[in-house]
C-alpha cells in the first residue's frame, strides 16, 4: 500500500449536497427518498474517490454513513450487462449483513438490474444456494464464514468481482477472520477496486491494507468529528444502586421514547432488565446467552417499537440499525475510548438529534471520563438528577407539545362540540381539562412534592 500527501486527507465538518456528486438520477431519487440531501463527511471523502475507481482505506465510526460511502459507488459500477457477481461486502455479524444489504436495497431501488444478496449463518444455506443458482445476483452482503462455505461448495464465484468491500474490518479480524478474509481477497481478481473500513487501525489491519490495496486513498475523520454534534453529551454522578431510578427520571424528563442501554457484561445486563421491570418499565436484554432467534425477535421488536429499551452488551449491540433512537445510556463505562464513539453514535442518526448519558460511580471513573472527552474532543456536561420541580416542569412541557401537535388536526371541531356539550351542563372547561389531566398524566406526578 503506497501513500502519499496528495491522498491522506483528515475530513473536516464541511457537508455537501449529494446531487454535487457524479450519482446517477435513479441514485439520487433513492437518496431523496431516504430524507438525505447533506453527505457526512466519510461520505464526502470516499463517495468521489470511488467513483474513479480508486481504493480507500476509511477510518470511521458506526453511524457516520459508511454503508452509502461505498455502497453509491459500488452500485453505479454495476452496468445492466454485468450478469455475474461483481460486488461483495463482507460484514463480521449476521445483524450488520443484513442491515447492510438493506440499506444498499434501498440505495438501488431505481436501478432495476441491480440484485443483493445476503449471506450468513443462521440462515437456511440451501435458501442462499437457491438464490445464487438462479444467476441474477450482481451483489453479495455477507459474513467471511458463510462465504468462505459458499465458495468452497463452487456455488458463490468471485472471478467476476468489480469491487471488494471489508466494512468494519477490525471487528472480523477481532472474531477471529482473518484467515477466510486473505483467502477470498486472494481468489477475486487482481485489478478489482478494494475498499477497506475500519474503526480502528491496528497493524493487522495496515497489514491487509499493504498486501491487497493498490495505493488507496484515505479518508479520516478528524477528533473533532468523532462525535456527532448533534449528539448531547451528559453524565452523572450516581451511586451503583440508583442507576436504575435515575434512568427512569431521565427517561421521563427527556420524554425518551426508544432508549439503549449499554452495560459491560451480560450478568449486569440481566440484572438492570430485572430492576427496570421492578420499575415498571419494560425492557429487554440482547447479549452473547441469547440464540440466533431469541436475537432476531428482541432486535426486530426493538426495530418496529414495540419494545422501547434495549440493555445491551457492546458485541451484542453489532448490527441494531435503529434511525429512531432518543437515547444512549452508559450505564457502566465502556472500557475504551473507541466503545464510547460506537455506543453514543447509536442515536442522532439520519440528521436527527440524540442525548447520550453516561453514568460515574468514582473519582476514577471521572477520571476515565475526562480522558474520553479528551480523546473525543467534545464537552461531556455533567448533570445533576431532575428534581421534583423540574419533574413537574417536564410534565407540563410534554402537555404542551401535545397539545402544539394535535390542536390544528380536522378531528379537533369535533371534541370541541364534545366541551361545548359538557359546558351546558354546567362544568367549565378548565374545570374538565383539570379533570382529564389527572387522569392522563404519569401516575406519580401527584406524589411529586416540590421541595426544591
């Protein structure tokens, strides 16, 4: 791998249109419909330099917008007269696969000759063996594993391959891939274009990168860009034991509808699902203990809503696509830096905003936390606990934006009539709205005494 200053450039925050870029009608309707219009800054680096047909090596971030980084590209160099498989991702877990093939799905939408296929364990081979037989697909998405047994049973040929992706690279040789990703880069054709992304840098990683890519381009995100700025950083100082009512507070105050949160082992992770539920609220624990469809079920609830708090393991976390995340709590610290980029980076996806909370027990901890926000360049507020004022302010502010949503709807002449009926009757309308609020509001708002 040869480099040079005219290639290694650091991305700075300086968004541009995708319609600035070289994209083909069909692509940018896709994008459009997706509700993107600015690209991230990976985006902006990589998305030009592929289109040339030049290798990258990208370092970045979960949710800086790396599967359109490589995906637009990789889609425009597949032509309708590419009748084999010209692209292939390979992804290290079965969850990132397939929120990978979806997404390029929803990229390729208007390009009707483009076919994607994922691949990996846990999934009935004989299915993907089906699919592949038939010949119409262009782009595989899978796990080096499955992969690798695809291609030894001579079903899954790679003489055709255009360009390579590795997303997340250091996370497949962390799994133990390094053998099979050597092995299938090594039977794909030489003058195919490589695309490597990792979060890390690790020499095993520049070692794949000096073997198989042929003077890339490297695309960076600067310190300044590790955390997204429309992410809210706080923490709290909190004793072990009432991390939980603490989240319960906040989950309140901030109105948090779909919240993650991360622990360190999968014992402290059962333990906090246990005490929400004692809490009332309901929660769900996704870690290593879990089977592939006891995985599936809690990730695809948590994807449609019907389970709003997700406590996570860091591994176990690989893969959940959720645009529509409010919160991240750290409820144990990561044990790195790079966790704590990942972990947070799970909310304001998509141009949304997100809060992340972290939570600290000790003055090492505190400690530990200064480094992160060092190593992140971004200001980490700490906060103190809502109090019974600040509850009661929260509650009426939730009211308000209820009320700012849902008064200029058509149905609302006809509740009207409703208070003009029940006014004739001799009951006020203040007097009514007083009445429903204190059966609509929490439950323990009327317990909630300000002392502050």
């Amino acid at each position: 791998m040869k480099t040079n200053s005219s290639t290694a450039v650091a991305v700075k925050a300086n968004p541009s249109l995708f319609s600035d870029f070289s994209i083909s009608p069909e692509i940018l309707k896709s994008i459009e419909e997706m509700g993107f219009k600015e690209a991230t800054p990976i985006q902006k680096l990589s998305i030009p330099s592929l289109l040339k047909g030049e290798d990258l090596v990208g370092q970045a971030q979960t949710g800086t917008g790396k599967t359109a980084a490589f995906g637009i590209p990789m889609i425009e160099s597949i032509t309708p007269k590419d009748k084999a498989i010209s692209g292939i991702i390979l992804c290290p877990t079965r969850e990132l696969a397939l929120q990978v093939a979806v997404e390029m799905g929803k990229l390729s939408r208007h390009k009707k000759h483009i076919h994607i296929l994922p691949v990996f364990g846990g999934d009935p081979i004989q299915k993907q063996i089906l699919a592949l037989r038939k010949g119409s697909i262009n782009i595989v998405v899978g796990t080096p594993g499955r992969v690798m047994d695809l291609f030894d049973r001579k079903i899954l040929k790679l003489d055709s391959i255009k360009i390579a992706v590795l997303d997340e690279a250091d996370e497949m040789l962390n799994m133990g891939f390094r053998d099979e990703i050597e092995d299938l880069l090594s039977w794909m054709p030489e003058n195919r274009q490589t695309v490597l992304f990792s979060a890390t840098m690790p020499k095993p990683i520049l070692d794949i990168a000096h073997r198989f890519l042929r003077n890339p381009t490297m695309a960076k995100i600067t310190r300044s860009e590790l955390t997204a700025a429309n992410i809210q950083q706080f923490y709290y100082e909190v004793r072990e034991s009432e991390k939980s009512g603490l989240i319960q507070l906040i989950k309140m105050f901030y109105d948090l509808k779909s919240i993650l949160i991360f622990c360190n082992t999968k014992r402290k992770v059962d333990d906090v699902v246990k005490s929400l539920s004692y809490l009332g609220i309901p929660s769900s624990a996704i870690h290593g203990d879990l089977n592939q469809n006891q995985r599936n079920q809690v990730l695809d609830a948590f994807r449609k809503g019907t389970i709003n708090v997700l406590v996570a393991t860091d591994v176990a976390a690989r893969g959940i696509n959720v645009n529509e995340i409010d919160g991240v709590f750290n409820y144990d610290l990561p044990l790195d830096f790079e966790s704590y980029v990942h972990r947070i980076g799970r909310t304001g996806r998509a141009g949304a905003s997100g809060i992340a909370f972290s939570f600290v027990s000790s003055n090492g901890e505190v400690k530990k936390l200064q480094r992160i926000e060092n190593h992140i360049n971004a200001k980490i507020e700490r906060k103190k606990a809502p109090g019974a004022k600040d509850m009661k302010e929260a509650y009426i502010r939730q009211i308000q934006n209820m009320f700012e949503k849902h008064s200029k709807g058509k149905e609302m002449n006809l509740y009207r009539s409703v208070v003009e009926k029940i006014s004739e009757g001799g009951i006020a309308p203040d007097e009514l709205a007083a009445s429903l609020l204190s059966v609509s509001l929490p439950y323990n708002f009327k317990e909630i005494k300000e002392k502050n």
